[in-house]
C-alpha cells in the first residue's frame, strides 16, 4: 500500500496527474488498477454469527437524561479489518443524539478476525451499542442505608 502511495504522489507532484480526477474513467488504467487491489469489499456476515468473534466486553454509553424514548441501543454497520480492528462504525437506528458517542465506543471494540475459507478477511458486521439510564448522584447530606 505505501508502494501504490508512493507511486500517486509521484505522479501529483510530477503534474502528470490531476490530485482530483472526475472519474474513475479519466484515471489512467495503473491508477485504476491500483486502487482496486488496496480496496477489497467487506463480506458480509450475519449477526448469529457476531457474539462469537467479540473479544472485550462492550462497554454502554450513558444517557445524559431520562430515556422517554424506550430505545435501548444504537444499530450499528461495522467493518471489521483482518486484524479484528473496527475500521469503521456507521449509525443506521436508535437516537440521532447518541450517535456519535456510539461511533466512539464501538471503534474501541475488538473481534476475533472473520474468515472465509480459512482466510481472514474484511468483515461488514452489524453490532448494537447499548444504552443505558443514567448513573443516580447521590443526594448530599443523606445517610447511609444499611440493609438488614
């Protein structure tokens, strides 16, 4: 990859090639060449399949208010790489508002790596992110309870 790097750069700097092409058709046919052999398309994989490959226990985020909307989570599409990294996390439902601390709890995760005939492979997973109510403060000045 930093070879194919090395190479556009090159030819940026070189004028030869435009930073912006408008097309993959206006792109010269190495270029094209290029940047099909670095983007490989995930495969998909069901979500029966998802709890088996987690790795770390997925932490909730916190609701800052109380929950009057009923939905618990935030659906995520996730691109998992070869190496069980999240590479990307994408919100598809739940609250619009808790869509980016989402984002940011679910590229913490770790998965066992997806295979496909015994290759790891890139993966596009849907995973959830839980919502939770938040944490009671303690009121000042009040005693402790003591159960019996």
């Amino acid at each position: 990859m930093r070879f194919a790097i090395g190479i556009v750069l090159a030819l940026v700097s070189a004028g030869s090639v435009s930073p912006r092409p408008a097309s993959a058709a206006a792109q010269a046919p190495h270029q094209r060449a290029v940047a099909k052999s670095v983007s490989v398309k995930p495969v998909a994989f069901t979500e029966d399949v998802v709890s088996d490959h987690e790795t770390n226990q997925h932490m909730p985020v916190r609701l800052e208010g109380p929950d009057e909307s009923g939905v618990r989570y935030v659906q995520m599409k996730l691109i998992i790489g070869t190496d069980g990294r999240v590479l990307s996390a994408v919100p598809l439902q739940g609250p619009r508002e808790y869509y980016s601390r989402s984002v940011a709890e679910a590229i913490t995760w770790r998965y066992v790596p997806f295979e496909k005939d015994g290759v790891a492979v890139k993966a596009s997973i849907v995973d959830y992110v839980e919502l939770l109510p938040p944490q009671m403060p303690k009121r000042p000045n009040s005693p402790p309870v003591v159960l019996k």
